[in-house]
C-alpha cells in the first residue's frame, strides 16, 4: 500500500513539474472513469472567436500560482460556464484575480455530456468535479496549499456543477481508495444554474440528461434539495435581471442553507443581465472585494489588497 501511495505521489509530481511550462495537468493518472473509447471523429476543439471549447473528453486543471512567497494556503478549483454545452474558456482571469490575492487557482476543463463518450453522460461532469478536488487535495504539498482550505469557484452552469458537488458527497463517482475527503472547504457561485424543478432551463437539463429525464434524475440534480449542515459555507451573486438563469436559483440555494444553519452571504445586484464574469458592466470587480472580504471573515484569505468598495 505503501509503494502505490508512492507511485500516486511521484506520479503526480512528474505531472507538475513537467508540465510546468503550461500548467495543464490531465487529472485522471490512468483510464478515465465512466468513458467510453472516443470516436475518431470526436476531437476537442477551441473556437477562439467565440471563447469555448466543445468535445471535451480529457479534463484537465490549470494551474494558477501565486507569486513565490505570496501565497496564504487557501486555493480555489473554478468551474467555467457553458450550459454543459460547451466550456467557456474563462477561467484565466478570475484565475489571477486569485492569484493577485494569494490564492492558488485551479481552472477545471470538465467533460462535456455526450453519449458518444460516456456510458452515462449525466455523471462524466460530476466525477470530473470530484477527481479535481481529489487531485489538490492529494497533492497540496505540491501546490504548497492547506487540505482544509480548497474551495469550489462556478459560473452558471459550471455553478450547477460546483454546487453538485458540493450537496452530494456521500455519492461518490471515482476511485478513492485513498478516502481523500471530497468537500470543498467553500463555494463561490455566480449566477448559477442550482434548480431543475424551479425556474427550469430545458436546454441545460435535456444536455445533461437527455430528452427524457426520468423524475428521480431531475430531483438528483436539483440542489436546492440536498443542502444539509454538511454543505460549505457559500458566497452567491447574481443579477436581477439576469436573462437566462433567473435570480430565483440564487435566492432557491440561500434560502435552503439558511434553513440548514450554513453559513452564506448573497448579493443580488439591480442590473448585469447574465455571465458578467469579473467585470460587471457599471460595478466593475466590486464584487470581487465583497468575496474576498467574506473569504477572510471565513478563515479563508487575506485582506483585499484594495480597500473594500
């Protein structure tokens, strides 16, 4: 046991250090769970004109670094948007606002929903999320990061997907011998899609789970219904007027961890319509300084290096 635990580790290592270059580390060492052999037309690609990537088969983690003696332990696994559609390739700047904070950022690029390479296309995303916390975790000396300060980041759907995670944590997906806790520490989510049976989006839920998602899939996925005491301590924006996922999945998921006792802060903000990311159109990164002082009323950071706005 010893001598695997060994091999994981040096494994690991391996990856980082030679893939330091870029940062981009594959997160399943050997085959990918739940995958099927990929057709050989199913190629990933990038459109650089719209910012995303489709056919996702391999998922991958970038790594973002504080500068060296600048980092505070706490380090966060962001999800991107893109309806499981496609994955918005976003990642980078709200990664390096992280990093300009001290915290070490990890950008998920999770497997996309398709029958074609999943033997169950609902649950590729997941495990996905799972094996991502697994790998920080059982690397955190690497990372130079503390195990019990590995939040979750999601944006919409890539939201639905963090907060998936993060209510369902006695289903677990993958390999885990090693009993690696799979809860994150916090969450941050922004304009995330959380319900399925309130304020539906039918394109989201048929790419997820198919044309005819059967009743039991559909409470699974709504996660309003399973936040519990055990659920982490969460952080939501979201716009009023937000077009395509209605504030009502905000104001769903605060609403249940408050009922729960878990700490939570929500700022919903007049205007911003959907997918803002950083830089809301009239409030700039302003919510960026509210986050981050919740991070450190939490435990989790430091001060915002800007004063709070």
């Amino acid at each position: 046991m010893k001598t695997i635990a060994f091999v994981v580790v040096l494994f690991s290592f391996f990856q980082v250090s030679t893939l330091a270059q870029d940062k981009v580390i594959p997160i399943y060492p050997g085959n990918i769970p739940n995958a099927k052999k990929t057709p050989a037309g199913y190629i990933e690609m990038k459109d650089t004109v719209r910012g995303y990537f489709t056919n996702v088969s391999v998922p991958t983690l970038t790594v973002f670094m504080p500068k060296k003696g600048t980092g505070n332990g706490t380090s966060v696994i962001i999800f991107p948007s893109g309806g499981y559609r496609v994955v918005v390739d976003e990642g980078e700047e709200l990664a390096r606002a992280f990093i300009n904070q001290g915290i070490t950022a990890f950008v998920l690029k999770y497997r996309l929903p398709s029958d074609e390479i999943m033997q169950d296309k609902s649950l590729g995303p997941l495990q996905d999320a799972q094996m991502a916390i697994k790998h920080v975790r059982m690397n955190a000396k690497i990372y130079q990061v503390d195990t019990n300060k590995i939040g979750f980041a999601g944006l919409s759907a890539g939201g639905h997907l963090a907060a998936t995670a993060a209510t369902h944590l006695n289903t677990v997906l993958i390999d885990n011998k090693e009993n690696i806790n799979l809860r994150p520490d916090f969450m941050i989510l922004l304009y995330p899609v959380i319900s399925f049976t309130e304020a539906r989006l039918p394109a989201t839920i048929t790419t997820l789970l198919g044309n005819s998602p059967s009743p039991e899939s559909i409470l699974f996925f709504s996660n309003e219904k399973h936040v519990t005491v055990n659920t982490p301590p969460t952080f939501l924006l979201h716009a009023g007027d937000d077009e395509r996922v209605s504030v009502q999945h905000s104001l769903l998921f605060y609403d249940a961890l408050q009922k729960a006792t878990v700490k939570c802060e929500l700022h919903i903000l007049q205007n911003g319509g959907h997918a803002f990311g950083l830089e809301h159109p009239t409030r700039r990164d302003q919510w960026f300084y509210w986050c981050m002082s919740w991070l450190n009323d939490n435990g989790f950071g430091m001060k915002a290096s800007k004063e709070t706005r």
